[in-house]
C-alpha cells in the first residue's frame, strides 16, 4: 500500500472515533439548572444581589462543523446555566456574547458568553421545556 492509500485508510478509520468524539461535545443542563435565566440587561440592584462572573464556550473549528448553530447557542447556554447554578446564582446577566471563528466561517463553529452571575428575590421562574413536557 502506497502512502496516499495508507493515509487514506487511517483517515477512514478515524472518522467513527471522530464522529462518536464530536457528538458527545453537546453540553447537556444539569439538573436544577433550568431555574437560571439568562438576560442581556442588566438586572435591578434593588432585588439582585451580584455573585461572581463567568464564561462560558462550545463547539471549535472541529466540532464546529458538525454542529448546528442551534445547538452550539444551546450548549452555551447550558454551560452558563450550569455555572451559575453552581455558583449559587438564578440570573445571567450576558455581557458578551460572540463568535470566536467569525472572520473563518459563516456558520457559528465556536460560541461564546460571558456574564455575570445574580441571586434575584422574587425571580418568576420560567419552566424549561423539559419541565413543560415532563408536566404533560
């Protein structure tokens, strides 16, 4: 087997692994994460208390292309859902949110957020999707 073919048989040999390493890049929400909402103004300090700042990111120029842009925003979200969480916080405030690969592609290969983080009384929780159909 020449080098062409032998490249050319490791490369066909790559792509389940590949494929199997790209799927299990979606960010799944944790649980009780959904109570966090995600906001891009900035919420009154009357009733928020301010925690801490975070970032969130997904995809990659791998990834990136064989997910869609739905899902990469999706698994964004969730990451800074789930650190906010974490954190003890039930609100996002987005201060920024991009697209590290814009000048690269036209699609979204690589989203990110950052915010900051807020505990906020008297927040009207808004039920997730799940929660919605788990309901019904």
């Amino acid at each position: 087997m020449n080098n062409s073919g032998l490249r050319f048989f490791k490369l066909k040999l790559m792509m389940p692994l590949l494929t199997l390493m790209v799927s299990a890049c979606a960010v799944e929400l944790k649980e009780g994460a959904d109570i966090v909402q995600l906001i891009y103004v900035q919420p009154k300090k009357e009733v928020c208390q301010f925690i801490g700042q975070t970032s969130a990111s997904d995809g990659g120029m791998v990834s990136g292309d064989f997910m869609s842009d739905a899902d990469i925003h999706k698994g964004t979200a969730n990451q800074m859902k789930n650190k906010a969480y974490a954190m003890g916080g039930n609100l996002v405030y987005i201060h920024q949110q991009f697209d590290e690969n814009a000048q690269l592609t036209s699609t979204k290969t690589k989203q990110t957020m950052m915010g900051f983080v807020y505990h906020c009384d008297g927040l009207k929780q808004v039920p997730s999707k799940d929660a919605l159909e788990k309901a019904q």
